[in-house]
C-alpha cells in the first residue's frame, strides 16, 4: 500500500460528495486521477480526465483499492521502431 495504514486511502472530498448527490447511469466527471476507488464507488461511471479527453471509466467491485488514473491512460502507443518492425508491417502489408 503506498499510504501509511494510520492515514487510509485518499479519496477527493469533492469527488465523495459528487458520488453522494449522483444518480446511477450518470457520468461523473474529474480530474482526480489520485483517487483511490472505494467501495461507495461501485456501479458509477466517472469520466476520468486523461489531460486530453475525459475516459469513461464503470466502476467494479475488482477495482476497489485501485486508483482511478490507473484506468484512464495518459499516453498512446504509436509502434515500436526499426528494420524489425518494417519488416512485419511489410509482410502483413502483402497479404
């Protein structure tokens, strides 16, 4: 666990009253990406900000504990590099 044990997990104060005051099948939208994931979060949907766009993301009992930047990637994979790859994507290119 990253915190200490005495302190608990955090969680956004703002985030926990937006939780509170929503609906379910309403989006919830932050920029909180340090939040962990409680279990009062189960079944919301956030909009996780990604700096870009906001990334839907539906909470599950298997995220409990988890972060929620964890699950909104901040960067996006282009391909990797060099004679190899050329060579895959010419051979695919082909067929």
């Amino acid at each position: 666990m990253p915190r200490s044990l005495k302190k608990g997990p955090y969680t956004d104060e703002k985030l926990l009253k937006k939780v509170q005051k929503a609906k379910p099948g309403e989006i919830i939208k932050t920029w909180s990406r340090r939040s962990t994931i409680t279990p009062e979060m189960i079944g919301f949907t956030f909009g996780v900000h990604n700096g870009k766009d906001f990334i839907t993301v539906k909470i599950e009992e298997n995220m409990v504990g988890h972060k929620l930047g964890e699950f909104s990637p901040t960067t996006k994979f282009g391909r990797h590099g060099g004679k190899m790859q050329r060579e895959i994507e010419s051979k695919s290119a082909k067929k």
